[in-house]
C-alpha cells in the first residue's frame, strides 16, 4: 500500500549519473508503486542535486527485503568506521563505541 510519506534530508556524497560523478545534496525516500522494479510496492530512493537541474537524479527501487538488507549492512559498516567518536543508540542517546563496534 502506497502511504504517501516522504522523507526528505540534506545529504553529502558524491553520485555517478549519466557517466560522470556528482555531488549529491538530497535524499528522498518513500514507498510506493515502482516504475520499473518488478514489485507491487518498492522503497525508493532518489539521490540529487537539485543545483544541477532535475536530471541529477539517482533513482532506486528496492523490495522490501533488500531495502532492510541495505539497511542492515550500512549500519554493520558505519560500526567499522575507526573515525567514528560517538554514535546514537538505539534508544537515541549518544553513546560511545569500541574499537570492536560494540557500544559502551
């Protein structure tokens, strides 16, 4: 089912669209009908740069599935971050972390 929320945020990275790299300043995340994926329903995600015209886009379409295994496995990698100082728990208190990626 097609909730219609959105979740937009200010980004920094860099994307590859249309052959050459770019920075990416936006984010749009939701859940709805893919246009291209072979789902019902897909997360999508739609990197921009809107200082560049809307063709600086990045567009994906995830299930759902996949969607939470990259969700997972972006969580696992920014634990092995040795530049990370502190991070949010889950409970969204700041907590620092051990070398080991266990929070303390």
């Amino acid at each position: 089912m097609c909730t219609y929320e959105t979740a937009t945020l200010p980004i920094s990275g860099s994307g590859k669209i249309a052959g050459e790299w770019v920075p990416v300043t936006d984010a749009t995340v939701y859940f709805d009908h893919p246009v291209h994926a072979p789902e019902t329903h897909t997360l999508n995600i739609d990197f921009r740069n809107p200082s560049r015209g809307a063709s600086c886009r990045l567009a994906v379409e995830l299930s759902r599935e996949s969607a939470q295994a990259l969700a997972r496995a972006i969580d696992a990698m920014l634990l092995t971050d040795p530049d990370r100082q502190q991070e949010h728990s889950p409970e969204g208190s700041l907590a620092s972390s051990s070398p080991e990626g266990k929070v303390r």
